[in-house]
C-alpha cells in the first residue's frame, strides 16, 4: 500500500484513511452517583449525555488547565470514557484520587477490551454505506456497525476523525477488513501529517496543563450554564472578563523550526508563544501550530521562531490549513 506522503493529496475526494491507536485508553465509570461525580470533575454539561449520543468534555486542573479530554459514551449501567493517547492510567489514578467517602463510583481501567481506530476522510460517509445502510451523519452519534463478523462501535465526530471502538481481540481481523474495502492505513508520521493540516490539537502537544481549554479551541466543551466542576472558576473569569488572551493558530515557516521554540515579534525580545506541533506538508510545506498570545495571533502577523536573531520567520495563520 502506498502511504507516502504524496499519495495522501492525489485523488483524495473518496480516500478513506484509518490509524489504530496503540496507547489508546479507556476508563470504565459505575455507580449510582456516577453522573454527579463526572459532572463535578469536567467542563461540559454529562446531562447531554445519552445512550446514543457521545460526548466530549474535558478534565481540569483548579487552575482550569487541561488534564485530559474525555470521550464519554453512555454503556447503561456505567459510562465508558475514552482518554487522550497515552494518559489512560494517569487519568484513571486522578479520578480515583477525586472520590469523596460517600460517593457510589468507581472508576477502573477497561483498556484491554477496546481497540482504538480513527477513521477519516472526504469519503468517509460513502465508506460507512458499505458496513450498514442505516447510518446517520449527525455528529456526535454512536452506531453499531459489523465489520469481518465482529460488532463495532462508531462514534461519529464531525472534527478530523470519527472513533471505531472495536474488540481487542478482532484488531486484525477488522483492520483486514478496512484494507480490503479500500480503506488505507496510516503511519504516525502521516497521520501527524494530517493532523497538523486539520489543525486538531493532540495530547502532549497543545492539550497540556500549560493551557486551558478555551485557549486550545475547545469552548465548545465548556458548559456555561450547568453547576459547578473544578477549575469553573478560572475558566469562567476567563470568558467573563475577556481573559482567553491566547489562541491556538496556525504557523507557515520560511525555514525549519523546532517544536518547543520560543516566539517572538521580529522587533521586541518579549516572547509571545510557542511553536507546539510542526509538520513537513505535501500541500502547505513546513507548518506549525502554535499557541500565541493576542494581538500576536491575529492572522498575517510575522513573528521569529527560535533564537531571535537568526530563527525562523514565520507567519501566523488560520486553521485549518488551507
């Protein structure tokens, strides 16, 4: 299969793309009192929360920072709640640590029962017609679907990837059958290829505990009228008092750059941001995302990345890309 990065902008208008994560977790939530207990810890309102319908709120610091992002779904007698890559156990160790003496919950680590794969693409919808004809488009949906004899669950998302949770077991067999519908597997690095491109925020990038979520473009998982969770109060001065005074933007480099450089404005030594993704683009070239204080974020700005007398000029952008 050809995966380079050419082939990822050449007849794209019916490629669908798939990318198994191999750090992906998954944290189980019981009890009576489970709904109150996930209300209280993050940003967005559980009350949405429905059997068929998933939803994505994030975990935060006192100081409203970003611990993690959860993707909730509704399993019945439990919610199930997928993690960033990579932060399963250290989120799973917090949650347990927030449980008061007289909460019914418990919060466990059922990792080992899912396999994560996002898939995505401009023919995505197409795609999905070929495993079940009763599908729906609306985002945030969950759907059944049956792939190489195996149940799965598709957890539609309108932002870059839909989810396929699918049984640890039958990884392979359900990775053949996306092959041999045409489906094409990505490698890290392509997959970061597109990611960048789509201007997606990602664990250990910009969705970090430097930032809150308002200033990593996740206002839409912040509740403005449900009760209180930790960190409301900092996240509520910010939107209250015009306080979001960062952004997360796009960067197109005219020389190579490192993830972690300092920004700067050409004229000032006063740094403004950080450069906290890069990506070689077959489309766009050398890009960036970068989280960047106002009025420096605002689209056309230049700024130098790196040692500010020889770094990199670049400048600040849109996303996605385009």
């Amino acid at each position: 299969m050809d995966n380079n990065e050419k082939s990822l902008t050449e007849n794209s208008a019916d490629r669908t793309f798939y990318y198994p994560h191999e750090d992906g977790g998954f944290l189980r939530i019981s009890g009576e009192d489970r709904h109150t207990f996930l209300q209280r810890q993050t940003t967005n309102d559980i009350d949405l929360l429905s059997p068929n319908r998933s939803l994505v709120t994030v975990l935060t610091s006192p100081a409203g920072r970003i611990l993690d992002v959860l993707w909730v779904i509704d399993e019945g007698e439990s919610f199930g709640a997928i993690t960033l890559p990579g932060k399963g156990q250290e989120t799973l160790n917090f949650l347990q640590s927030r449980i008061f003496f007289m909460d019914k919950v418990t919060v466990e680590d059922a990792s080992q029962e899912h396999a994560q794969i996002d898939l995505f693409g401009v023919g995505i919808d197409e795609f999905l017609m070929k495993f079940s004809r009763d599908h729906s488009s609306i985002e945030d949906d969950i759907l059944k679907l049956k792939i190489s004899g195996s149940e799965v669950t598709l957890l539609k998302k309108k932002e870059f990837a839909h989810r396929l949770l699918v049984p640890q077991d039958a990884i392979e067999k359900i990775l053949e059958g996306l092959d041999k519908q045409g489906a094409e597997s990505l490698t890290p690095d392509r997959y970061e290829i597109l990611r960048v491109e789509a201007g997606l925020p990602a664990a250990m990038h910009e969705l970090t505990e430097d930032y809150t979520p308002l200033e990593t473009g996740f206002d839409w998982a912040v509740s403005d009228n449900k009760g209180c969770y930790t960190g409301q109060e900092v996240i509520a001065r910010q939107v209250n008092y015009d306080k979001v005074t960062r952004k997360l933007v796009g960067l197109k480099l005219s020389q190579a750059a490192q993830i972690g450089d300092t920004l700067y404005p050409p004229d000032s030594q006063q740094p403004v941001g950080k450069v906290t993704s890069i990506a070689n683009s077959p489309r766009y070239g050398q890009v960036a995302l970068a989280i960047i204080k106002r009025p420096f974020y605002e689209t056309g700005n230049e700024l130098v990345a790196g040692e500010k007398e020889k770094g990199a000029l670049i400048r600040t952008t849109e996303l996605p890309f385009s």
